[in-house]
C-alpha cells in the first residue's frame, strides 16, 4: 500500500484508473473516436483530521491517498461510500488546405460547491496542428511535420483516406481526455 499527494481529483482516479485506459480506434478522415469507462472503489478507511484516505476497488486492490486542501466536502464523505470515476477520452483530427503547424493546450476543472454531495471533473485538451511533407502511396504513408519542426512518418491503414490529402495540407489533432468523481453514500 502507497501514500501519495495527487491533484484533488485525480487522487481516487489514479486506483481506479490505472491499466484500465481504454484504446482507441484509427479515426476516419475528418472524424472522431470516444472511449469511456467506468469504475468504483469502497471508502474502506477515512482520517478527516489528515485526510487521508483508503480505497478499495472491485478487484480488491487497495491505496491510500491524501486529499488537497482543495477537495471541497471531503467532512461528507464516510466509510462504506463508493466513489465512482468515469474516465473519457476522445481523438479527432480534420485535414485542412494549407495551414501552418502548431499546438495548443487548456485545462479545465469544477468541483461541487460546500454543502453539496462530493463531486468534481477535470478535462484537458491538447490540439497540434501538423504539416504533411510528403505522401507515398505505394506504401502507404504519410510524412509529417510537427509545431517543433520534428518530422514523422505513419503508415495509413485505408489508402483511400490519402483521396485528396496533398503535400502542404494540415492536420489538425485534437486529443480530450475527462475524469469525473461522484460519491454515492453507503446504504442504510
């Protein structure tokens, strides 16, 4: 078992979450593939005074956190809670005509107003914009440069995605990734 001091809503998540990152799908030309998941843990020790905190998932793994001062309305939470995280991710790239590489990155975060039931969500989004050096549709491949001026080829799974992909065009990445907390009081 580990003590660890994590972001406030990412401290039960990483338990719950870790190995359980789902994998996602090659997007089509222009589109975007969601994956989300799931998973609980039981509230099985809880010190308000240092405010730490044991987890337990389903599977049985226990860890222990500590929660930041800036959880709000941690007094509520009690042993025997389940707190549910669901974690979603997101990819989605668009070609465009021209255009010049480059990235861009927010974060986002809310939690549940004192006196409320436990409750948050975190979200980044990182967008990179790539310039296509070349094409090679023998093979086929895509060449790109990168907002760092690093070069990068990539093999195409479906030749008929490169159908009016030219050198000089963009590619605009989006990756979104979500985590949101719930706590559902033990039942009576």
């Amino acid at each position: 078992m580990s003590i660890r001091r994590l972001t406030p809503l990412a401290a039960a998540a990483v338990l719950m979450l870790s190995g359980a990152t789902p994998a996602l799908a090659q997007a089509p030309k222009g589109s975007a593939v969601v994956a989300s998941t799931q998973v609980t843990a039981t509230v099985t020790k809880i010190d308000q005074k240092t405010r730490q905190i044991t987890l337990k998932a389903d599977d049985g793994r226990e860890e222990t956190f500590v929660a930041d001062a800036a959880v709000k309305n941690f007094a509520q939470v009690a042993v025997g809670d389940r707190v549910v995280a669901r974690y979603t991710e997101a990819l989605a790239y668009e070609v465009k005509k021209g255009g010049t590489a480059g990235a861009s990155a927010s974060v986002g975060a809310a939690a549940a107003e004192p006196g409320q039931k436990p409750a948050g969500v975190i979200a980044r989004q990182v967008t990179i914009t790539v310039a296509i050096t070349a094409i090679d549709p023998t093979v086929p491949s895509v060449t790109f440069k990168g907002p760092q001026g690093n070069s990068r080829t990539i093999k195409i799974k479906d030749p008929a995605k490169l159908q009016g992909v030219s050198v000089g065009d963009t590619v605009q990445l989006t990756y979104t990734e979500a985590v949101a907390l719930t706590i559902d009081k033990a039942s009576k």
